[in-house]
C-alpha cells in the first residue's frame, strides 16, 4: 500500500481526471446506483449502513427462485448449488476478509444472534472473574446483549457490565486508555468485546493490542466487525480473536437482512458449543437425526440451522468482487476517498462541522461522522436538505451525520458533489 502523501485540488475536473484514471473505476458497473425521482443517480454516501446491491444478486436469487421451483425439496442435494452445503460456499471468502482459515468461519444467523450465541460459549463467569467490558456508547444490540447475558447467568450488570468512555472533552478512545483498562480489572474481567470500527464515531480499533491486554488479564475477547469487514484489513487469526461477529449487509453488499457470520479461532474448535443446534451436527450424520450431538469439524460446529437460501444467495455475487479488486486495492482507495472527503468538509464546512472520525488514516475506514454545529433541529435539517439534494448519508441522534465513500461504487465525483451540497445546506437558515 502506498505511503505518499495524499494530495488534492477542489475542482471538479481533477475529481473526474482521478475517476478516470481509477484501476477499480470500472467496478461501479457491477453495482445498481440509486435513482432520485427525476431519474438523477443519488450521490450514495450511505455504504456504512446498507452497501448496494451487485448486479449479479438478481440471477443469483432467480436461479435459487427457479430450482426451488424446479425441484421442491431435491434442491437441497440437486441444485446448481446445493442448499444443504450452501453455507459452506462462502466460507473461503470470508476468512480471506478476515484474515482466518476457513474452518474457523460459519455463516449463520444475523449479527446480535451470533454475538448471542458466542457468549453463552464464550461468556464463563466463575468466582470473581464475572465482568464484560465493553465500550461506552456502544451499538445497542451489542449492549442488550451483554447485559442480558449477564443477567442470564443470576448477575447484575449494574455491577458487571464495564463500560468505558473516552476522557473528559474527547470523543475518541485511545489504545493506551482501552489497555490501562482492562489491566486495572484484573481478575474480575471475564470478556472483553470490542468493536473493529466503531459505529458512531468510526474509530478503527488495534485488534491485536487489546487481544493482547484481555488475554494478558486472563479474560476472553471478542470482536464486532459489523462496520469493519470488507472495509478495513484484519487478520483475526494472527491477532488472536478468540471470537468475533458481523453482518454482511454494509460493506459486503449482501442484501437487507443478509445472513451473518461469525469467527472461533481454532484453538477453540475442540468439542461440542455451549448451545447446539442440529445445522452444527457432523454433515454425514446429520439427517440420522440422532439423539447424541455430533460437532461438526470447525467453526461449522456452532450453527443452528439450515441457512437461508435467500439472504444468503446475494453474498455469491458481491464476494467475488473482493477477490476480483483485491482488498489492499480497495484500501489504498478508501484511503484517498476518505482524505479527500475529509480535506473538502474542513474547507467547505466554514467551522460548522466537527469530526467525530479521527484524521489519522489508519485508524478509520471509509465512514466519516460530523457532528453539526447548531444542534439537533439544524442537524435534522440539513439532513433532510441532503437527501432532497440528491445525497444520501444517514443521520444519528441527536446531531451527527455520517457519510461513507465506499471504493467499490464511490469515486471523487461522488465525494465532492457529496461535500458540495453539505456546504450549501450549512449556508441555508
């Protein structure tokens, strides 16, 4: 990847002399872009909450559609890609995002599902080791979910659940902070689960240093990798993830409601999961329907159920297209994309914006959030004039706008349009 400064010019010809000159330009192609109801395509800056769908998940859908109809029930062994084995397909390239082995991938569930399900396998309070820390202000459904995990087991989370916060006046967490603090819980620290990038401000997280601090502390870690996979590179297995867990509706383009996945480093696949399901019984056996669980090898061992086949068919068309742009291409894109966006709101945004995102590259990914000066009525507003625009990003109460230049269908037009329209919404009453 490259290390050379990132430099740019804010007018509209260099914008389109970069897209032009963009290896990965002609991958926009494999993607629908969103029409406005003037037939206008939208300026899509909103690949942090819902990714676009590849133009290839049509005929990936229709062929499921058609062999459902062709074969009933013989399609879990008869067709073109057999269901009984379909999660299995996507296994490969989803440790090549993560940087695991395939046998330490399962695609499974949604997110808070999984996340549910690792911590009844992961989350052993015993004696005084009984706390989860975990950010403060993090993704509620993370939240809902350890604390009813801690209550599942008789504890209070008022007393167990640790949720730390950024220094007084800072709205990033600092790696030193995040260490010192699982150092300081010693052995009362049972888990540790931490977001990859975080939702709100995106904060990209050291995985391997705060691995490090929780095993060093004698606890578990986990990760959430919703808003970081297939946006930013990790290498889970080497970082020494005891488990992790996301979505695959953002950055991987799967679909609204796409099926989840989930990591167990291998050191962990020896035995049966604290909750099993027959999905996760050994393949061969598995329709003997026996009384006695069998685990299957790996990771594969903690599924519950058959996958479904819809959600998870659109995934077969956008996974390619990682292998196919190379995640270090899109990175050093996303790089450029997300500096320029940043360069032209400082100089646009005339102080009315604060960057919620940290300025150092490496630690963000493509997601930029700003906080509008003026408070949550303003910031409402110019949400709303956004999207008449023609942009769209996502708002976050009470008064931060997040907006996320995704490689795969965003170019530097895209950007400075996207910039442009936020500077005239700021300079309306």
């Amino acid at each position: 990847m490259s290390t050379a400064p990132l430099t740019f010019q804010a007018q509209l010809e260099w914008a389109r002399a970069q897209d032009a000159a963009d290896p990965l330009g002609p991958l926009r192609a494999n993607f629908a872009l969103p029409r406005g109801a003037d037939g206008r395509t939208l300026v899509y800056l909103c690949g942090h909450s819902l990714g676009l769908a590849p133009l290839g998940a049509r005929a990936m859908l229709e062929a499921e559609l058609s062999d459902w109809e062709r074969l009933g029930v013989l399609g879990h062994e008869q067709a073109r890609t057999p269901w009984v084995s379909y999660a299995e397909q996507l296994q490969g390239p989803l440790a090549a995002l993560v940087g695991a082995a395939a046998q330490e991938i399962v695609a499974m569930n949604s997110l808070t599902v999984n996340l549910h399900l690792l911590l009844a396998h992961f989350y052993r309070p015993a004696g005084s080791r009984r706390s989860i820390l975990i950010e403060s202000g993090a993704f509620s459904s993370d939240r809902h979910a350890v604390a009813t995990q801690i209550a599942w087991r008789g504890l209070d989370p008022a007393s167990e659940l640790i949720e730390l916060a950024p220094a007084a006046g800072q709205t990033q967490l600092c790696i030193e902070d995040i260490e010192a603090a699982i150092g300081a819980q010693g052995e009362r620290l049972a888990l540790v689960l931490w977001p990859a990038v975080q939702y709100l401000t995106g904060q990209r997280f050291d995985l391997a240093r705060i691995a490090r601090a929780a095993h060093a502390a004698g606890a578990t870690v986990g990760f959430d990798l919703a808003h970081a996979i297939g946006n930013v590179p990790l290498s889970l297995h080497a970082q020494q993830a005891d488990f992790a867990v996301w979505c695959s509706y953002k950055y991987l383009n799967g679909g609204p409601g796409a099926i989840g996945g989930a990591f167990v480093h291998e050191r962990h696949l020896h035995g049966a999961p604290q909750l099993a399901g027959w999905w996760g019984h050994e393949g061969s056996t598995r329709f003997a329907l026996a009384a006695h669980f069998v685990p299957a090898a790996g990771a594969l061992a903690f599924a519950q159920s058959n996958p479904p086949i819809f959600s998870s068919a659109p995934l077969r068309a956008s996974l390619p297209l990682f292998a196919a742009a190379g995640l270090g291409t899109l990175r050093e894109k996303s790089l450029r994309l997300t500096g320029y966006l940043e360069a032209l709101l400082m100089q646009l945004a005339d102080g009315q914006l604060e960057l919620l995102t940290p300025s150092d590259p490496e630690q963000r990914g493509c997601q930029l959030s700003v906080r509008v000066a003026g408070g949550r009525e303003r910031a409402q507003r110019l949400h709303a004039q956004l999207s008449a625009q023609g942009v769209i990003g996502d708002l976050r109460a009470p008064d931060v706008i997040r907006l996320a230049p995704v490689p795969f269908y965003n170019g530097f037009v895209d950007v400075m349009r996207g910039a442009w329209h936020l500077s005239d919404a700021l300079k309306m009453p």
